[in-house]
C-alpha cells in the first residue's frame, strides 16, 4: 500500500526557531499559535496509513477548517486557538484552503506537469503561510504580500533544490514533468550526477528571479518586518549558494550554524537600509513574477 509523502519542505523549526527572536513578544504567541495549525493539519496527514486515509483525513481538515471560518464557536485545540487568531487578524480563508490544497498534493504525490504548477505548488505550502502571518503582523497591503509571497516562493523553490536528492531516494520527485526524464531516480546513478545539478541550477535560477522580484516592494513595510523577511530569505538564498558549489550536484545537506544566521541577519540590516533607500529614492517597482501564482485578495 503506498505510503502518503511527508512535506519535507513546509519549512525549518531551526529557521523558525532564529527568526522567532525578531518578532514582537506580543506577536510571537500569535505566530507560534498558527503554526500549532500548520503542523497539526501536516502531522494528521503524514500518519495515515496509506494515501486513501491521507485523502480521507484532509477532507475532514477541510471540513473544520470551514467550520472555524462561521459564526460556530469550536472548541479543542488547535482550532480553538486558530479560529480567534483568523477572527483577530481577520486572516483570508483563502489562504488556510490553499494550504491545504498544497498539502493535498503533497500527500498524495500529485505529479508536477509544468513550471506554473511548481510555483503554485510553491505557493500553496509556502506562500500561505507567509500570508498568515503577515496578516498576524498587520500589513494589509496588497503590493506587500505579492512582494512576501514573492519572497516565500523563492524560498521553497530552494528547498526544493536542496532536498532533491533525499526525495528522490524515497521515490519522489518535485520538478516539472517538463524538466525532468520520464525516469528521475535515474537522476541518482552516476551518469545522471551532471543532470541532476543542472535541475538544481534551474531551480535556484528560478528562485533567484523570484528574491528580485519579492525584495523590489520591502520600502512600504516597516522596518521590523522587512528585517524579519530579508533576514529569512537571505538564509535560504545562502542555502542556495551553497547548494550551488556542490560539484556532483548530490550533496544532501547544505545546514547553516547558528552563528553564520546571526552574521546574516545584521548584514541584512545593512542591506535593508540601502535597499529602502534606493528603492524609495527611484520608486518601488511592482512585482511582475506574482501574475503568474494565483493571488486574490
């Protein structure tokens, strides 16, 4: 019976952990309170049995998900405590949906046919997750979320990369059926050390456009919140770099010392305030890679 996928790339408790310090106290409860969500509704599916309990359990997901969006009052946890964050931050459905829609895939192994769907998939486990908690944050501009979910985007894609080869080793592959053999654990072997690189490459490649593209509207947040975002995308974008100097294109662990995370973040500082005020003295551009993941407001 085949067993559903785990989502590996959903996000890093260590990442987390470091930029939990850079978040107002009051709003660290908060954070920590729509995470509690995430990796119930993450653990519930990666236990099932097999992927027809996975499907079945993601319905019920769905279903009190829903519920926590109606004027019903739910009890337990953790949608107790979900359903005031949403009500408190008034936190889209959209983006629990979507995250369950990402989830849904994942589980069930859904194969990627084309580079849309990867920044889809992108966005439904990343993306929505940066929106909740920008949301939880307060910023409510529509050109700062593209610009986050920009970001969040680019920081998937470069999980992605880096956890390729582990989950090509348990039979799964990320990347577009486009891209890619029609045999990817090929990829593996010797022979395919070159190609499976080259997929990386692309990916970061990919990834890179879209850090451009989400770091061009950072001028119209505050500055705390820019902080915390440059800092969380300059730790996965150094990820990539490192994935980048692995010549066999198989190395399976490109970590980061708590230290390097701290050097990163205050040269981040000095880059957030260049950047603003570059971007405040020429006009910031409006991201153009969000057309292409399905956004509403």
């Amino acid at each position: 019976m085949k067993e559903p996928a785990r989502s590996e790339t959903l996000y890093d408790p260590r990442k987390f952990s470091f930029l939990n310090l850079f978040f107002e106290k009051k709003l660290r409860s908060e954070v920590w309170k729509i995470f509690d969500w995430f990796q119930f509704c993450e653990g519930q599916v990666a236990h099932s049995k097999d992927v027809f309990e996975a499907d079945l359990l993601l319905k019920e997901l769905k279903k009190f998900t829903e519920i926590c969006y109606s004027e019903v009052q739910v009890i337990g946890e953790p949608w107790h405590s979900f359903q005031e964050i949403i009500r408190r931050h008034s936190i889209p459905s959209l983006y629990a949906l979507d995250f369950l829609r990402g989830l849904h895939w994942t589980a069930l192994t859904v194969p990627i046919a084309n580079q849309r769907e990867l920044i889809d998939r992108a966005y439904c486990v990343a993306g929505t997750v940066a929106l909740m908690l920008v949301s939880a944050m307060g910023i409510r501009s529509e050109k700062a979320r593209k610009c986050v979910v920009d970001l969040a985007i680019a920081m998937q894609l470069t999980q992605i990369a880096q956890d390729l080869p582990l989950e090509l080793q348990k039979g799964r592959c990320w990347l577009p059926q486009e891209w890619c053999r029609d045999n990817p654990s090929q990829l593996l072997r010797e022979e395919g050390r070159g190609e499976l690189k080259e997929l990386r490459d692309r990916l970061l490649v990919l990834a890179d456009a879209y850090y451009e593209s989400g770091r061009k509207s950072l001028s119209i947040l505050s500055t705390r919140a820019a902080w915390t975002i440059l800092v969380s995308a300059r730790i996965h974008q150094e990820t990539g770099n490192q994935i980048r100097h692995q010549k066999a294109g198989i190395g399976l662990n490109a970590g980061m010392s708590f230290r390097k995370r701290w050097g990163l973040a205050l040269k981040t500082c000095m880059e957030m305030f260049t950047v603003t005020r570059r971007l405040k003295e020429n006009g910031s551009g409006a991201s153009v890679l969000t057309q292409i993941w399905q956004f509403q407001s």
